[in-house]
C-alpha cells in the first residue's frame, strides 16, 4: 500500500476518523462564516435606514 | 491608569475598533496552531497501542469538549459582570459566546459518539459524562432561545445572565462524573495533578489543538461581538459615521 491510502486507511479506522475530522470541519465553518454574513447584512441594512432618514 | 484602560475598552466604539484589527492576526495564529495539530495528529503521532488509529478522533474530541467547559464558564463569568457593574460590553461578550460553545459541545458529543461507535460498539449510552454533556447542551440552546425571545437587549442580557449562572451548577458534575459515578467514559488522563498517562507524540498534537480551538473562540467571540454592538449602537452617531465611511 502507498504511503498516502494507508494513511486514508487510518488502520481500518477512515469512516469515523475522517467522519470527525469532516464534522468538525463544518461545524468550525459554519461558526465561523455566520458573524461574517451577519456582520455585512447589519452594515447594508443601517447605511439604508440611514439614507433614507435623510431623504426625508 | 489599569481602571482608565478598561473604561476605555469598555466603550463600544474603541472596542469595535480594536477587535476589528485583533481578529487577522488571531485567525492566522488559530490556522498555524490548526495545521500544526493537524499533521502533528494525524501524521507524526503513532497508533495507539489498544485503540490503533481511532484514537486520533481525540484531537477533535477532547479540545472541543474543553471548550465546551471553558466558554460556558466565559458566558457565566461575563454574564455575572453585566449584572453586577451593568457593564454592557459583558452582556455583549457573554450572549456572543453561547453559539461558539454550543457549536463545542455538539462537536463534543457528536465526535464522542463516532469514537464510541467502533470503542465502545455503541454510539451513546445514557452515562454521567455523556449525559452531563448534552445538559450542557441544552443550556446553551436555551441561553440562545431566551435570548432571542426578549425584545430588549438589556432584559434579555439580564435574564440569561441568570438562567447561565444557574446552569454553573453543571460544570463540576461534568468534570467529576466519571470519577463519581461508574461510567464507561474513560477518566482523565491529562488533567489530573500526576504525570499525564499519554505518550508525549500524542500529548504535543492535543495541546496544538487545545490552543487552536481557544484561538478560534476569540477570533469569533470577537467577530460576534461587533455584530452585536453594531445592532446595539445602531441609532449612535459613531455607527452612522462608520457606515457613511
């Protein structure tokens, strides 16, 4: 076996090591990435409110 | 001087402003210390002389639940300040933590599980230490519904401050619960005031770990935080300047 699949193998163990590793992956991601989305929503949404106080 | 320094980052704009410049250089920390883990963990440290290579799962597992203990106590702590002084940027760093830690705990939990799977031959037994878990859970979700179901920010950081500070009560039940109760969940093996019982290529990798996953807390704990005080302070002057920029 070569070097890189037996260490995809994880001696037999890849589906839950790998399985881990993915969901925490995602999980960190996803943490991570909603302040950003958040962040950018609040900034469009009280530029525009503050805009349209203007107008008035 | 020390006094002057804390009212000064306590005021929400000085402290959107330096959190905003902190958050790079801690993702880049949390991403060295990550990559380090990583091929410390996953290609340097050997099999493990029982478990073979399912023992890896434990660079995820244990730093998370760490974590899981480590920002309830933040939550709790900032949560009690923003009671005691009023202080509002506590109530902000204690609500913005609640989703970091449940995002640990479910990790926790769902990492253990997947160990447990080929370990244990099941994927979740109703032990102290598991269950303590998912309590633990359920007080950050509960934290988080509470706190969305309060309009106002003040009341609702009050009200959770409390609902948090009474789920403390959980922490030490979690950490003893596998010395107090007869659990399958195996005891500790770092944290104990002995030598620790681990071999130290497998000791390195959960320490590079443990230290990533406190960086990725205070890069988003941060990065939530502005988002809350951007809602808070969103009729001040300060944010209406800051959104014209």
């Amino acid at each position: 076996m070569s070097g890189l699949s037996e260490f995809l193998h994880m001696g037999g163990y890849a589906f839950y090591v790998w399985t881990s590793y993915g969901i925490a992956l995602v999980v960190l991601l996803a943490t991570a990435l909603s302040p950003i989305r958040q962040r950018r929503k609040l900034l469009s949404g009280i530029a525009r409110s503050v805009r349209r106080n203007r107008a008035q | 001087m020390i006094t002057r320094y804390f009212h000064q980052l306590a005021s929400p704009p000085y402290f959107y402003r330096i959190a905003g410049r902190f958050i790079p250089w801690l993702a880049v920390a949390f991403a060295l210390f990550t990559l380090a883990g990583l091929y410390t963990g996953l290609v340097l440290a050997p099999p493990d002389y029982q478990q073979g290579d399912s023992y890896r799962i434990m660079f995820i597992h244990v730093p998370a639940a760490w974590m899981s203990l480590f920002v309830y106590m933040v939550m709790a702590g900032a949560g009690s300040m923003g009671l005691i002084w009023r202080m509002k940027l506590a109530e902000v760093v204690a609500i913005s933590s609640a989703p970091i830690g449940a995002s640990f705990t479910f990790l926790a939990l769902i990492t253990g599980s997947i160990w447990g799977k080929p370990m244990w031959g099941t994927w979740w037994v109703w032990d102290a230490r598991l269950t303590s878990e998912l309590i633990l859970l359920f007080l950050y979700l509960g934290v988080i519904a509470l706190h969305n179901a309060i309009d106002d920010k003040r009341t609702a950081a009050r009200a959770t401050a409390i609902l948090a500070l009474v789920g403390v009560v959980n922490i030490p039940i979690i950490h003893y619960s596998v010395e107090w109760w007869n659990t399958l969940h195996q005891g500790p093996t770092v944290t104990k005031f002995d030598k620790p019982s681990i071999d130290v290529r497998m000791l390195i990798p959960l320490l590079l770990m443990a230290v990533a996953f406190k960086l990725y807390y205070a890069t988003v704990v941060l990065m939530r935080s502005r988002c809350e005080i951007l809602e808070r302070e969103r009729n001040t002057q300060w944010v209406k300047e800051l959104v014209e920029s």
